[in-house]
C-alpha cells in the first residue's frame, strides 16, 4: 500500500484532522493573546504570563507542523518564537514593528495550514521571516535548533533522549486515546524535539514517532505501554543524529528546557511526579461531528416512535379501566421528561461558545482601520454564549460583511465625529444572549446611521421602489436585502449598507433565524439576528388551514387570539389586521399555497408570528390549532419538494405528515408584497 493509501482509512484520517483541529484552536488562542499584547506598546514592563501562554501556544504549533511534515509554518513559528522569547528576557522592547510582524506572522502561519489541508501552494514567508529576524536584531537563528541547545550549562542532569512510538487503532479511539493526547502526556515529562509520521510495516497505517528530552524516570512512563505507547532509549542519548532528514521542531537556542513559566526561574522547578497530574488532557474528548449527528438522529426517531405510543395511548384510553391506563400514561410522561433530557443533553455537546467568532472580527476590525484611518472600538458582550457548532461556522461571513460595512461606511472619520460632536474613536458592539430556545445577537454601531430619503431616491432610479410609495422602517431592510440593490457612490446610502445584505439575510434564514433592523440618522445603526438554538427538534404548535396541516415553530409564535373580523382592514390592496403591536400584513397561507377558500369569521384563529417588533411581524389567519408537541425536523432534499415558505415536513403520532413552515420566509413574502 503506498504511502498516499494509508491515509485513506477513517479512523487515520480522524487522527489527521484532530491535529488540524488543534492548530486552529491553539491559533484561535494566539490571536487573542496577541491582541491583549497591544496595549503593552511601548511599556516599561509586560505581562509575562501572556508572553508565557503565547510561547506555549506556539511552541505546540510548531510540533504540530513538525508532525504533519509543514515545514515553512514550522520554521515561522520558530521564528515567532525566538521574537518573543527575547521580549520575555527584556532583550527588546515591544514595538509598533514588532506587533505588527507579529500579527503577519500568527496570519502566515493560519494560511499556511489551510493552505497544505487543503493540498494547495503554501505562502511565502520570506518577508515575514526577514522582518522577525530584523526586528529581533539578528541575534537569534532561523531554523529549529538541536536538543544540545537546550541544556543549561547551570542543570544538575543532562535529559535523555528517548524514542517514543504511538500507533492508532480504532480499538484505542474507542477508549479516547489518540495521538494528541500521547503528545500531551509526552510534553508533561519534557520536551518533544522531534515528531514524525511515517506508514507502518504492516496493515497500511500510519505510526507517529515521537524523540522526548526528558531527566524523568522510565516508571513515570512504563503504564502507558498499555494505552499502545512504545518506547526505547537509542544510543548515542545526548542529541539527536545529525544525518536527521529533516530538521527536528525543537525550541529556539534562546529557549530554556522546560516550558517558560510566570516566575521565570525563580524557584526550581517542580518534580516530575508532581507535574503529572496537573496535566488532564483526557477529560476532554474531540469528536467528530457526523457521529453527534447521528444521534440526533437516532433521538429524533425515538422522539416520533413516541410521539406514535401517545397516539396509541389515547385511543386505548376508552376501552383501558382508568386505573390501568393512568399507570400506562405516568410511564409514557416519564418517558417523554427523560427524552427531553436527554435531547438537551445531546444538543448541548454540539454546542460552542459564540465567542470564537466574535473574536475573529477583532482582527477584520484591526486590518480596516489602518485601511481607513478611523479609530473604532469593539465591544464583546456575551462571548460565552452557547450555539450550535454548525451555526457558528456559518455565521462568521455574515457577521463578517456586517462588521466591514460598520467600519467602512457606517463609523465616521475622527474629524467628522467631531465636528457632530461625538468622540473621535467610534464604537461597534457586538452581543449574544438566549432568550428561551432562540439565540439573539446584535450588531450596533454609533455611526451616521442610514438616511431613509437617500435609501429611497437610489431605489427609485433602480425602479425597485414606485414613486408613491414612503419607505419605512418597517420595509427599508426589505429594499435593503434586494439582490439588484447596489449604490455607485456611498453618498447615496448613508451607511453603505445594502451591497450583499441579501447573502447575508439568505445565510440568516437558512439556520431558521431572522434579521431586523433598527437605524436613526446620526445616531447609528442595529442588527439584530435571532437563531435557533438547534436545528434538529424542536417544539411547534400544529395548526389547519383549509385540510391541510402545518408546523410552526414555537419560537416564531409570540400571540394566538380568536380572530375578529372587524380589526381586518384593506389599505392598497393589502390586507392589514389592526392590533396592539401596530398595524400588520396579513397572510393566508391558503392563497399562498393555492388551497381552497375557507370562511373567516370569529371561529378562526390569527397567529402573530416573525420579529419581536411591529416591524417585523405578521399576522397568520389559520383554520384550528390542534397541539403543541416536539416534532423532528426532515429537511426536504427533492427540488421539486422545494417550496418558498416550507423549511421542511415532520412526521406526527398518528403517521400524518406535516409540512414546517418557514416564518423568516414567510415575513420576508408579506412585506414584499405590501413594499410591492
């Protein structure tokens, strides 16, 4: 089998992506470390736990790369290294140069990664590098250095070099043991100066071999030679062979042996059997997605299987003495708590903090004020949010076009700000809270804001607007979210805003969410984007309209009333319902969906559903509400399935199917027609 084969079995190729997966988090980690590392521009003194957490992080980078053959990012964040490990012996003082460079190299480093994931060319860090080794001085090398280097001279005993071998079996996934966690044991008892995958003899797998300068003892590790972990102690021991293929990731000559800790060499450093247990890498599991998907999926079957046994339980209920089919009925509702426990419990592994990508936009944030000479704050609130891993991912591109159009076009140049009177750093926030089983996040700035007359007079020129018709709140992100929407020059939409809002809105209603907006001239502009919490249950309200059964999801319902025909009302051809939110369009689902004519009278009922806001939502005149139950979400796969308005069908107790109706769609359909 050829060295291109073995990387083709799955559970190899799960090994491949955790070390993938790990570069992004510890990335995530130096990103944030060395925006914190900004405000000690300049300072007499610095903060040498953050350089201490940036040394680490970068350091496993590099054994990362070491262990995935990526050379260049490697030898960049050896490099990266050698820079702060000078600034952590006060060799320089932290520059506007240095940060810089160093966040050109923490951004070649991330480009680097995807870019040999992904099997595409790798970027040049010629520049990068010169500049690192300008700004440093010269004084450091700039490749990895042996293991010689390490010692110091003032040691009481030379570390060992031991040789470490860890094969993966599916065997040892099942029990959580995987080579990140081998590494991590390993790195608890010294220093890894070599890491190197390589295709086993036999079975065409893949074998990581680890070189460990280590002074602790061969008991601190014989156990784990039952968790597969071989190893041997090759000769010569003091450093590793010079006729190596390729350069061994080892820390720079101006590392010391072991990791830099807060104190610095103050006090000496702690035994071996005494750092061990600190370290607990097994508690944490990595899991790969597909298999919580499939039980969320094995979930949802037992939701429907359950939802059938208390459909069967109600038809039994008149020919059951009551006493028996009360004990039958306690069963099937302890049943149905325990199930929704454990539905919670499922979801909640798949959900992240929303923080990881908030933080991301502290960067864009950085890059576009050099860009447009303005001064912006960022403001974080809720970073630990919890959502959905799935969302997250999608939402960082509409987050990021949200934030760009912030800056470039919503915040004003200091010298504007102040003649307005406002301060001359301008301010985006953005923040996430749970309100029930929806997720909200906002984004807010205090910049001009957009002019709504403006907004109108391009709109019209574009003929997406008719001359009689006053562009309100209500349907200004409507125009907004049109795809033929676009402005030449920024004086005609104050806010710049528009330009792709349609992607973004698109992206938002795919997850089942809803976009609103809330803008005042001069004042500023808000976001505000609602979210599923999860996509796979979730609880509805089963209705009927003219027959035909529909879901709606619970989240989306904010009243039900008895209808009463004397608050309906005609403006334009469209049909208002006039209640205490305001006045709202009305939509019958019946005409939508070409279904026949029933009879409206106060024997129906009107659903208020969409947006918290008058503005955003719509008035839902159906037939009967007949249950609110959890339903599983099937989405439908067929195109000629595929309708505006249906996110999907579910399958009821009784074997009915209902279809899901999509509310942001639906909303976006009534104040089209009434914008139209």
């Amino acid at each position: 089998m050829s060295s291109e084969d073995f990387c083709q079995e799955p559970f190899i190729n799960e090994f491949i992506d955790d070390l993938y997966a790990e570069c992004d988090e510890r990335l995530s980690l130096v990103r944030r470390d060395l925006l914190a590392l900004e405000s000690f521009i300049q300072q007499p003194t610095l903060d040498h736990t953050l350089l201490d957490a940036l040394l680490r992080n970068l350091h496993t980078i590099k054994g990362l790369c070491g262990t995935i053959n990526l050379k260049v990012a490697e030898q960049l964040a050896h490099q990266l290294e050698n820079y702060l490990r000078t600034l952590r012996q006060g060799q320089i003082k932290l520059s506007h140069e240095g940060l810089e460079t160093l966040f050109a190299g923490a951004q070649l480093l991330e480009q680097s990664i995807i870019a040999h994931r992904a099997d595409s060319s790798l970027p040049d860090i010629t520049a990068v590098s010169t500049a690192l080794v300008s700004v440093v001085g010269g004084t450091v090398s700039t490749t990895p250095t042996s293991t010689s280097a390490l010692s110091s001279p003032h040691e009481p005993e030379q570390p060992r070099i031991w040789r470490f071998e860890f094969i993966p079996t599916p065997t040892l996934a099942e029990r959580g043991i995987n080579v990140n966690q081998i590494r991590s044991r390993l790195e608890g008892i010294g220093k890894i100066t070599q890491a190197t995958p390589r295709p086993t003899t036999q079975g065409g797998g893949l074998a990581f071999e680890f070189l460990v300068a280590t002074s602790a003892a061969e008991a601190c590790f014989a156990p784990w030679q039952a968790d597969g972990l071989t190893y041997t102690l090759p000769k010569p021991p003091p450093s590793l062979p010079e006729t190596s293929p390729s350069p061994p990731a080892t820390p720079p000559s101006l590392q010391p042996a072991e990791p830099p800790l807060a104190n610095h060499g103050e006090s000496p450093p702690l035994p071996v059997a005494t750092r061990l247990p600190a370290l607990t890498p097994s508690n944490m599991v990595r899991v790969d997605m597909a298999r919580i998907d499939e039980l969320m999926r094995l979930i949802g079957e037992l939701v429907t299987t359950r939802a059938r046994q208390d459909n069967h339980l109600k038809q039994l209920r008149a020919s059951l003495p009551l006493a028996q089919w009360r004990i039958l009925q306690e069963t099937n509702l302890a049943l149905e708590r325990h199930l929704r426990t454990l539905r919670e419990a499922v979801m909640r592994v798949r959900l992240v903090p929303i923080g990881s990508a908030f933080e991301r936009m502290q960067f864009v944030i950085r890059d576009l004020m050099h860009q447009t000479h303005k001064a912006v704050k960022l403001e974080l609130t809720g970073k630990e949010t919890e959502i959905d891993k799935m969302m997250v991912d999608k939402m960082i591109d509409p987050l990021l076009h949200l934030v760009r159009n912030a800056v470039s076009h919503g915040i004003e140049s200091p010298t504007k700000r102040l003649a307005q009177g406002k301060p001359s750093e301008g301010m985006i926030a953005l923040r996430a809270y749970n309100t029930g089983d929806m997720m909200t996040i906002e984004i807010e700035d205090d910049g001009q804001g957009i002019d709504l007359n403006k907004v109108a007079q391009h709109a019209r020129t574009q003929g997406l607007l008719a001359a009689d018709t006053v562009l309100d709140p209500a349907n200004l992100l409507e125009l907004l979210c049109q795809p033929g929407f676009t402005t030449k020059t920024q004086a005609d939409l104050a806010s710049g805003r528009g330009v792709g809002m349609d992607v973004v809105r698109n992206a938002v209603t795919e997850l089942g969410g809803a976009i609103s907006l809330e803008t005042q001239v001069g004042k500023g502009t808000r976001f505000t984007i609602q979210l599923p919490l999860t996509l796979s249950i979730a609880d509805a309200m089963i209705i009927s309209v003219s027959g035909q059964l529909f879901a709606v999801p619970q989240v989306a319902v904010h009243e039900v009333a008895r209808l009463n025909p004397v608050a309906i009302t005609v403006l334009e051809n469209n049909e208002l319902l006039l209640h205490p939110r305001g006045i709202l369009p009305i939509l019958h689902l019946n005409r939508l969906f070409h279904l026949t004519e029933p009879k409206i009278d106060q024997t129906s009922y009107v659903l208020i559903v969409g947006g918290a806001s008058a503005a955003t939502a719509i008035a839902m005149i159906v037939d009967r509400i007949l249950s609110q139950q959890e339903i599983v979400v099937r989405t439908l796969t067929d195109p000629l399935a595929q309708v505006p308005g249906i996110v999907g069908a579910s399958e009821l107790g009784d074997g009915k199917i209902v279809l899901i109706l999509d509310v942001a769609t639906l909303t976006r359909m009534a104040y089209q027609t009434r914008l139209n």
